[in-house]
C-alpha cells in the first residue's frame, strides 16, 4: 500500500510559505525593501534635533500667545474709538445745554458750578 503524500509536500509549501526558490527571493526581496523604507522614515524623523524642535515648539506656543495679546489688543483699540466717539457727542451735548437759553432763568445756572 502506498501512502498519500501531505498536501503541502505536493504543492511544495510548507506552513504556509512557498518553498520555491523564486518566491523566497521574492519575499527576502519584500522583506528587504519594508527595512529600507523603515530605515528610512526613521532617518527622516530625526533630520530636526531635538533642541532644534523644542525651540520651534516653544516658538509655536509663544507666537499664539502673542496673536492672542494682538487679539484683544485690536478689540480695546476698536473699544478705545467707540468710547472716544462718546465722548465727543458728550462734550458736544454739554456744550450745547450750558449755551441754552433756559440756563440764564436758573438761579444758579450750570456754567457757574463749573467756575467754582
């Protein structure tokens, strides 16, 4: 009685893998380029220093904290104008009702407290 060869001896695999010689170089090849692109991504990760990144990291966080200063700086100057526009039609209406004719029926009239 003859006995079966095993599946993978006839197909010339074994767990798996091919055991021809053009598939090993075909995955010795594979295995080969996936080391040389690692390799190189770890190269290219570390072109920067590392004091040379916390410096540009410590730049990065410095300059949102000035946008920010430059932020709120522009908001008080928009403020800043608003209030001086107030200002000025204040200064205006006063002046006009210290001019207004009512002002010399007082007994003491509004111009007067201002001398004092």
């Amino acid at each position: 009685s003859r006995t079966k060869a095993s599946p993978a001896l006839e197909t010339g695999t074994m767990n798996g893998t091919s055991a021809t010689p053009t598939k090993r170089r075909e995955q010795r090849q594979k295995e080969v380029f996936e080391k040389e692109q690692a390799d190189y991504w770890a190269r290219i990760s570390n072109v920067i220093s590392e004091p040379t990144t916390t410096v540009w990291q410590n730049l990065e966080r410095e300059m949102v904290r000035y946008n920010s200063v430059l932020s709120e700086r522009t908001k008080l100057l928009t403020e800043t104008q608003s209030i001086r526009a107030q200002n000025e039609e204040l200064k205006m209406l006063i002046n006009r009702y210290l001019g207004a004719k009512v002002n010399e029926e007082l007994i003491v009239p509004p111009f007067a407290m201002s001398e004092q």
